[in-house]
C-alpha cells in the first residue's frame, strides 16, 4: 500500500512530487485548475479509474484544493458524479 500512497503527493497537472501543503502548489502553478471546481470532476474520475477508494479520491481532492473533503463529495454529489 505504501506505493499507492506515494502517488497521492503527486501533482495530477505536471507529475511534480508534492510536499504538504499540496494545494499550495496546485493554487501557484496551476492557477486556472485551482479555479475551477470542474477539475474535480475529472481527477475524481482519474482517481477511481486507477482504483483509489472514494473517501481517499475524496480526500486527496481536499487536500490538493485545501478544501475538506465534505465539500468535494457534496460537489460532486450535485453533478451526480456520486
Ligand atoms: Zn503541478
């Protein structure tokens, strides 16, 4: 499991190994991402696709976006994603 983990601090735009805080690299460069609450949607999908659990998918979305992770699944719950 360690190396599933490992690729949770990887940055899902340019691969760049990520340190906490994540999001702070996502908000510095990747502005337009960090935006737009629609990639959400698409890393969910990317995270599920690779087999990651929900409430991780959930989890690591929060933490790339420093929002909590509540906030993303009722997110995607209103686009009928969940
Ligand atoms: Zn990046």
């Amino acid at each position: 499991m360690s190396e599933n983990n490992e690729k949770i601090t990887t940055c899902p735009y340019c691969g760049a190994k990520l340190k906490h805080p994540y999001w702070a690299h996502v908000q510095e460069k990747h502005p337009e991402e960090y935006q737009k609450k629609q990639t959400w949607l698409k890393l969910f999908e990317d995270y599920r696709s690779m087999g990651m659990d929900v409430d991780i998918s959930l989890q690591v979305i929060g933490e790339l976006f420093n929002v909590e992770p509540e906030e993303v699944r009722f997110f995607l719950e209103q686009n009928n994603i969940l």
